[in-house]
C-alpha cells in the first residue's frame, strides 16, 4: 500500500538527548506526511487519492493552508487510519527507508526551532526508518545544505507515502524551485501518451505559484502579464487578474478570451485598476497575448502564455467573478 498511516508509538527515556528542546521526548500525536524523492509510477486506492487530492496545492508544507484544505486533509487521514494499512506495519518491510516531508499541521505543542525548521521551504526534511535491523530506530532530518550538514531528531504519529505521482513531484519542484522545468514536461508527457482528452479552461480562482521568467519587470507590468497573484475564470470568455498591493489595496485587471485551435486561446486584457475597498482608480492599460493550456486538471493548471512563459497555477476555490 503506498500510503499509510501508523502510530510507531516510540517512547525514549529521559537521558536521550533531543536537539528540538524537549529533554525527554514522550508519546505524541504530531501528524506528518512524508514522501520520496522516486519517479515510478505507481496506482492508488481511492482513499489514498482522498489523501492525495486534498495536498495538492498546499504550498509550504502546510502553512499557507486554509482551513477547508485542513479539513479535506484530516478526514482523509481519519479514513486511511479506520482501514488501517498492512497489519502490524512496524514489521513490514514497506516502512524501510528515506521518506520526504511534504505537509504537517505544525501542532501548538511543537518547539519554537521545531516551527521554523519544518515551515521554511529552503530546507529539506526527511524521516529514516530502519526497524529490520539489530538496532531499529526512526530518524528525523533537517538537512541544510552539503556544507553544513544535517539535524537529526526523533517524532511518534506520521502518515507515510514512499512512492509519488507526477503532479506531487511538481509540486515539491515548485516548492524547493529546483528542477520545475523537466517535472512539468514529464507531467505534460504522460498526459499526451495516455490519450487523455483536450483540457479546458476550468472556471474558478487559481493562484500562480510559479513561472519561468527570468528578468523582472516592474510589479505592475509583472501584475498586468499574470505574473503576479490571482487568475480568476469566469462564464463566457471572462478572465481577471487580482494581484494584492499593501493596506487593502488590489490591482485588477478583466478581459476575455477566445478559443482558436486545440489547447490555444486568445487573451485581451483591457480594463485595470487599483481598487480600495468599494472605491477604484482606473488605469489606461492594455494587453494581448496568446495563451497555450498545456494540461489542466481540477487541482492544477500548466499554460504557456505571455512572452512563451511556462506558468504553474493550483486551484485556490471555485468563485465566480463579480
């Protein structure tokens, strides 16, 4: 089973040393997930796509969630946890290995250096479990770079999943910005060798996590072209852009478009302002470009728009446009 969740139910006495401030580590109910850094393709049962489903598009490892997206993850927790995996998970071989962090609710209860280690995105945080051996044990690890090394310590309650599918690997590219180009071309690939059918512009509100530009322009060009903040879909052909300024204030910026040809569309965005509040301040400003949707699916979203940038949005809720 590829995803599961086990209570370990380690208890260390109180000489063991822990480097995250507690002097005696006890039982605990800190809820983890975990993932690896493979490229197999592997198939899920439904509930462990219930699981799936609600972490795509949390970004930070949990702590830009909102509260519904908490929600979705906890009730598909509690669900594989009534099922209860591979019997006796402690002694299965399925446990054995190097597993990534990709989400945790960060409990009150954790350490103020437990809190910033686990909510930075420019670390990576790993869990080793190694129980078929003479001297079992569970590791956690911060690891900082080559240079300075890594931190270990020792949590108790985790939900694991050691093998992953192409959009978590798009995500976890996003999130530590390394390698986002080759997992958006494989994710793009296996679409197009499956013979799934033509993606469409989904209606809702979808914010860009990241795109491929590579020189900066200033902010309001940035928010004019989609480089910055929210798209949202409307009903026949309408699209904005909501971009937030500083005390309240928000760029917007509506247009249409219009499908030209298989996954092409043309965009003309035409109507911008800074808004405050019920009041706005019109800006004479226009912008045209053609937009590709390279694979689209309820969570995420893969375009190549203005200028030939690759953007990557994930689905934030369903609204309409006002």
């Amino acid at each position: 089973m590829a995803v599961k969740a086990v209570n370990l139910g380690f208890q260390f006495p109180s000489s063991s040393p822990s480097s995250f401030g507690s002097s005696s580590p006890k039982l605990r109910k800190d809820r983890l997930v975990f993932r690896s850094s493979t490229v197999e393709q592997v198939s899920f049962t439904e509930s462990e796509n219930s699981l799936i489903e609600a972490l795509l598009g949390i970004q930070g490892r949990g702590r830009s969630s909102s509260p519904n997206q908490l929600n979705a993850v906890e009730r598909a927790v509690q669900v594989l946890e009534r099922l209860g995996g591979v019997p006796d998970p402690t002694k299965s071989n399925l446990i054995e290995g190097r597993w990534q962090l990709i989400f945790t609710t960060r409990p009150g209860t954790a350490s103020p250096i437990q809190r910033t280690f686990v909510g930075v995105d420019f670390f990576s945080v790993f869990q080793e479990v190694y129980l078929q051996t003479n001297d079992p044990r569970v590791c956690n690890i911060v690891s900082f770079s080559d240079a300075i090394g890594e931190l270990k310590v020792e949590g108790t309650t985790f939900v694991l999943q050691k093998q992953t599918e192409p959009r978590q690997r798009l995500l976890t590219a996003v999130s530590s910005g390394r390698n986002v180009k080759e997992a958006i071309e494989e994710l793009v690939s296996l679409t197009r060798n499956n013979g799934e059918k033509e993606p469409e512009l989904e209606e809702g509100e979808w914010q860009m996590v990241w795109n491929s530009q590579t020189v900066t322009d200033s902010w309001i060009e940035n928010a004019a072209n989609g480089l910055m903040g929210k798209q949202i879909i409307g009903k026949n052909g309408r699209i904005k852009f909501v971009v937030d300024i500083l005390l309240g204030l928000k760029f917007s910026m509506t247009g249409n478009f219009v499908k030209t040809g298989t996954k092409m569309y043309d965009v003309t965005m035409d109507d911008a302002a800074i808004i405050g509040g019920p009041f706005g301040y019109p800006m004479q400003m226009e912008n045209k470009f053609t937009l590709e949707l390279l694979y689209s699916d309820e969570k995420i979203r893969i375009t190549r728009g203005y200028n030939e940038i690759l953007f990557v949005h994930t689905r934030t809720d369903a609204s309409r446009m006002n």
